[in-house]
C-alpha cells in the first residue's frame, strides 16, 4: 500500500464511521469522539483528513449529491419512458440506501439541514420540482390519467419517500426502505396513469443498477 | 378574573410560547429563554407551572394523544365506512394541525422521540396498526380492490402524512397541509378502493369537526 493508498484508506475509514453516527444519531447528538473509538483513529488522524465534524458531514452530503446525478443519469441513458425512469430511480435509491450508511447518513444529513430550520431553501423542494418535471413529460406523452396535476403527484411522491425514508430509518436502519418504497410506487402509479402505460426498464429489487 | 382563571390563562400562555418554539426549532435547540421572552413571563412564574422544559413538552405530548382520540371517537360516532373514516380522520389532522401551532408542537415532539433514536418503540409502527385495522375492516366490507394489502396501504398513507407534514412544516409552518394530505388521499384510495366504493362523510376543508 502506498502512502496515498492509506490515506485514502483512512479518509473512507474517517467517512464511513461518522456516516454510522450520523445515520443512528443524527448531526447534533454525534460526537466526534464517538467516531473515533469507532473508527480506532486519533485525532490527529482524524484532523490530517477534516478540519471539523461538520466538514465531514459536508463530505458525505456532497457524495450522495454527485451519486443522484449518477443515478439519473444512468435511468436517462436507459431511454425508457419518464414514469418508468422516476419508478427505478425511486427503487435504485431505496435499494442504495438500504445497502450504504455512508450514503444514507449523506441523505440523511441533507435533509435534517432543512426540516425545522425555517427559512432554509427547502432541499424537498427542490426535490419535488425536480419529479415534477418528469411527470410533466409524463403528461406531455399521454402517459397520465386526464386531471391529474404532475406537481401534485411530485408532492405525494417526495412526501411518502421522505416519510418511507424516516420509518424505515427509525425501525430497521432502512432494511425495509426498499419494499416501502416499492409499495408507495404501487398504489400511486396505476392511480395516476393512463390505462395503456406500462413499467418498463429493469425494476427488480435485487438488480440494483 | 379569579385566581385559578389567572393560573389556567398562564399555563396556556407557556403552552402556547414553548409551542411556537417547539414547532420552529424542536426540542434540542429551543431553549427556556426564549419561550419566556415570548410568553413575557418570569422564570418563577414559569416554574410555578412545569417543573422543567421536558415537562412542558410532556404537556404538549399529551394533549395531542387526547385529541386524536377525540378525533378517532367522533368520526367513529359518523358511523361512515372505515375509508370514509380514515379519509376524514387523516383531512381533519391536517386542518386542525394547520390552525393550532400547540397541537403542532406535540405532534412534532411525539414524532421527534421516534425518529434517529434507535431501539425506541415507534409512534409510527403505532399509527401503522391504527390505520391498518381501518384498511382490514374495508377489506372484510368489500370497499378494497382484491389483491390490495391493508398493512402495505397504512404503510403507504402514514409514510406520506409523515413526509407531508415535515415538508410542510419546513416550508409553510404547515399552511398546506391540508391540501398535501388531501392529494395523498387522492392519489392513493382511487388505487386500491372496489369501483363502487365511494367517499362518504362530511370532508370540507373549512369544516374541521
């Protein structure tokens, strides 16, 4: 192992044990002590890599970013219909979450900066304009159900991810995030869609892209 | 004015102040200072009342259990079938919600207990059953569509009254609230509800009972 080897090593050691603080505790109630002993580090260790826990968690918020831009962009090169591609991107980023604390802390992170801080501008937000924008092309090609508002259907969307997200989170440190989310997709989608639409592109709970 | 009425007014004065602080900033970072700066009221008088902030926070937990079992207890008297029930139930949370920054702060304090802290019994599994004994009895009715899941279906609409209001919450001090919980509800029953099943009950936005 060269040197940058094993400071990259230790970086990702620094990154993945604050995530499993973060994820458990949250911003505020995680200690950088505590991720320390986890993580078997001084703090001059730890201080060679960050500045500050909250450097740290800026970390892990800017790498669950750069990962949802890989995410659409991977659904966009499938070419499948926009619905389709809102489904898997919902499902690949349940089954990612479930499977990654570092990127679950990330996500985690991200959104505890904006619920209860009034006045933030809203990451949900920001969210929800974004699916709308697919179930806007949705409605463009015929795909949904005449009356159906896309920035509705984006809301309930953002809110029951969000909402799936948290429960999972607090009851089965999101093992569970994957079939939620699933279940949401079920009962929204047929309600919404016109008859002829159909799932397309790989959905499968086990095949994450 | 008699000297008990003094006492109640003040009491509901420090209800009031520590909700309004409560709902913006949680119970972590809402601190005793400003929740009498914003009743006007000394420590003493403060002290008079609640033995400490947890206290008050108890208060406000407590009076939010009580209310959704009015709430629960009124629609059940409307003898409507368990969606209508549920529809009315879930439309009036959010109104009254909406309107009252002290049932707010309960049920944010309620929910805050759950969430990031691990190994505590979930409000949310709570509420899960409560919804999904409603779903099972639409079921045994008839009013759902075959193959529907109850408990999938009280996982889907409490994950989405949960991501609903915090968004809600963040962005609009809960203002459209109401309109959130009423596009779920639009989104989802048509999905899973027999086609002869039909919303019954009175369901106004302006008419909380």
């Amino acid at each position: 192992m060269t040197q940058q080897d094993r400071a990259h090593a230790t970086r990702e050691a620094i990154l993945h044990a604050a995530a499993q603080e973060f994820d458990r505790l949250g911003y505020e109630r995680t200690s950088l002590t505590a991720v320390l002993a986890r993580a078997g580090l001084t703090k001059g260790a730890f201080y060679f890599h960050f500045p500050s826990k909250e450097a740290v968690a800026d970390a892990l918020v800017e790498r669950q970013t750069e990962l949802w831009a890989q995410v659409r962009e991977s659904w966009r090169l499938r070419g499948v219909d926009p619905l389709s591609a809102l489904h898997g991107m919902f499902a690949e980023s349940a089954d990612r979450m479930a499977a990654d604390v570092v990127l679950r802390a990330g996500v985690r992170l991200n959104a505890d900066r904006e619920v209860g801080y009034p006045g933030v501008p809203s990451t949900h937000l920001m969210w929800e304009k974004l699916v709308a924008t697919y179930v806007i092309e949705a409605a463009e090609r015929g795909d949904l159900r005449p009356g159906v508002d896309p920035e509705a259907v984006a809301r309930t969307l953002c809110s029951a991810a969000l909402g799936s997200r948290l429960i999972s989170s607090a009851t089965t440190e999101c093992a569970d995030f994957p079939s939620r989310i699933r279940e949401v997709l079920g009962h929204v989608l047929p309600c919404i869609t016109a008859p002829a639409w159909e799932l397309s592109g790989s959905q499968s709970a086990s095949e994450p892209a």
